[in-house]
C-alpha cells in the first residue's frame, strides 16, 4: 500500500511547488513536491479505506521517506477513528520520524481529538518536552498551542513555555510562535511573562523573548500602542551598544 500511495504522490507532483518547497524547507530529505491540500486529500481517503494497513506498513518500512509521506502519515493518525490509547502507539511510532517544521506542522494540525480528551492528551504531548530531538519538542510546543490556549490550561502554558531550554532553532522558533499566540488570546496573562525581564527573573531567554515580541507586533490583532509598549521590553544583545539589537531578535 505504502509504494501505490507513492505513486499516486508523484502523480501529483507540482514541479514549481517542488522548487518553492525545498528552498522553503532545506536539508530534510527529499521531496515530491505535492501541495499540501493534495496530501489532506489522500489522507482523508486512506484514513476511510485503509488506515490500519497503512499505518503498520509505515510503521515497519524502516525506510527514507519523502516529506509528504511523513506528513501524509501523521495526517491519517488524525484523520482516522481508533482508541485513544491506540492513538499514542501510532504518534509514538510517527513522532520521532519528523525531520522537518512542515512534516510537525501540517501533521499536527489533523489531531483534533485532542479537544475531545483534553487532559489525557496534555499529559501526552507533555512527555516530548523533555526529549533531545528538536523535532520531538517542536511537536510539544506546537502542539500545545494549537490545541490548548484556552482558559483552563494558558497559565501552565506559560510556564511551560518559560522553562523549555533546548536550544534547537525550530525549538526557539516554535515557543515565540506559541507565545505569540497567547498574548494575542490572552494578553494580560501574556504580558506578566514578557515583563519579568530575564530567564533568571522569571521570563524568557532573550533570543526567544525578542522574536516573541517580534511575532507579537506582525499580529493586525495588537493594537499600535501595544506594539509600542512591547518594543520597549525587547533586551539588547550582551556587547551592544544601547539602543542596538540583534538583527536575529
């Protein structure tokens, strides 16, 4: 089943897309170039037709996959019907394959029963914080984001955000994303976090703590004296003159 799904992916193969996509998404393997509603598509089906026997054999292939096999893969994990305790056996076996922000991405936005099983699947995703691999804890971060900045859970979001040190790119990237996000829902709550200064006072690391601000005053949803108010928190960089700040901030 893996190898026809492979041919009905080259089928779809988009060469300017592939171009577009490899300079978008470099140094994570090949690609087909197949835009991604495509992919939805095709998981859509197969999570009706076929999930199980497609799952298994991705399971145990133990080969190089293309990213839009790996994102179709977690896309089905999400789009299928099974157990729940089901459900965290296939991530389990999809979740340490991610090579890429794009295959986390698109792969994460399909779990939706998480909203159905809040609690047990905090619990969950929470165990991908502490791992080594960068993809892994991107895929907590996301995650997180994407499926509990509600009332019930901001405040141990915040936290979590705060304390996250691994110092992958992708990792960095993704919690001033989520932070982002969460000043946008909840930006009294937010803002507490954004003011206490430096990791040692209780906030963020600095590179992440400006990149937040950053994202936070692209948002059209943040008023002009917000974003006023905010660039005056960004840190400057150690060895700067004032008022310089890195131009990675």
């Amino acid at each position: 089943m893996v190898q026809e799904l492979r041919g009905r992916l080259f089928a779809l193969t988009d060469e300017a897309y592939k171009i577009f996509n490899e300079k978008l998404v470099p140094g994570t393997g090949e690609t087909i170039g197949v835009r991604v509603p495509k992919v939805r598509e095709l998981a859509k089906m197969v999570a009706k037709e076929d999930a199980d026997g497609f799952l298994a054999e991705m399971e145990v292939a133990g080969a190089d996959f293309y990213q839009e096999e790996l994102m179709l893969w977690g896309m089905v994990i999400g789009y299928c019907k099974m157990p729940l305790e089901e459900r965290w056996k296939r991530l389990d076996s999809w979740v340490p394959k991610i090579n890429s922000w794009a295959v986390c991405d698109c792969g994460n936005s399909t779990l939706k029963f998480m909203k159905k099983y809040p609690e047990e699947s905090f619990a969950y995703v929470c165990k991908y914080l502490d791992s080594e691999n960068e993809y892994e804890v991107r895929f907590a971060v996301v995650t997180l984001m994407e499926y509990f900045i509600t009332e019930e859970y901001i405040s141990r979001l915040l936290e979590i955000y705060r304390k996250i040190s691994h110092e992958g790119y992708y990792v960095k990237m993704a919690v001033a994303w989520a932070v982002s996000v969460c000043y946008v829902k909840f930006p009294g709550q937010t803002r507490g976090l954004l003011e206490k200064g430096s990791r040692q006072a209780g906030g963020l690391e600095d590179w992440t703590h400006n990149k937040t601000i950053q994202k936070i005053r692209e948002s059209r949803r943040v008023s002009e004296e917000e974003k006023a108010y905010l660039n005056g928190l960004k840190r400057k960089a150690p060895g700067r003159k004032n008022g310089e700040v890195s131009e990675r901030s």
